[in-house]
C-alpha cells in the first residue's frame, strides 16, 4: 500500500485511462481543422504514437484500408512539434 493507505497506479496506467477517455478525432475532421488534405493527414499521424489504427492489409487483387482515431492529446503534440 502506498501512502494514506491508498495504492498509488503506475502513470503509464493513468495516461492509457486518461486517452481512452478523451475526445478522438477522425482523418476527415483533423483535415477540415487544419485546412489540409486527407492524404496529407494520414502521412503525418501514420506512424504517430497513440494513434489507433485498424483495417486489412493490401493484396493482390484487394486494396487495403487504414482507419485512423486521433486523441485529441496526441493532435496537440504533433500540432506544438510542428509549430515550433
């Protein structure tokens, strides 16, 4: 037990509660907001952490798909990276 006899969470735990709670944001709606391209917008949080990602891979005869969730703290951070 931690102090006051009250387990202390680790903060990895808290941050992962906290994200999945936040408002997440879809490619379409990041595009509108910053004026940019969808294609544009996909590139920049492809590879982002945090970042949800789901969909099916591309074959031979079907083309592959990737939806993408944006947390709002995670448009934050990349919004500050690259306004600095």
């Amino acid at each position: 037990m931690g102090l006051n006899g009250f387990e202390r969470k680790p903060p990895q735990r808290e941050t992962l509660q906290s994200i999945a709670l936040e408002r997440h944001y879809t490619v379409p709606e990041v595009a509108e907001l910053w004026g940019m391209s969808e294609k544009s917008v996909r590139r920049l949080f492809a590879e982002e952490s945090g970042v949800l990602r789901w969909g099916t891979p591309e074959t031979l005869r079907k083309r592959g798909y990737c939806n993408l969730r944006i947390p709002e703290s995670v448009l934050i951070r990349v919004h500050q990276r690259r306004a600095s």
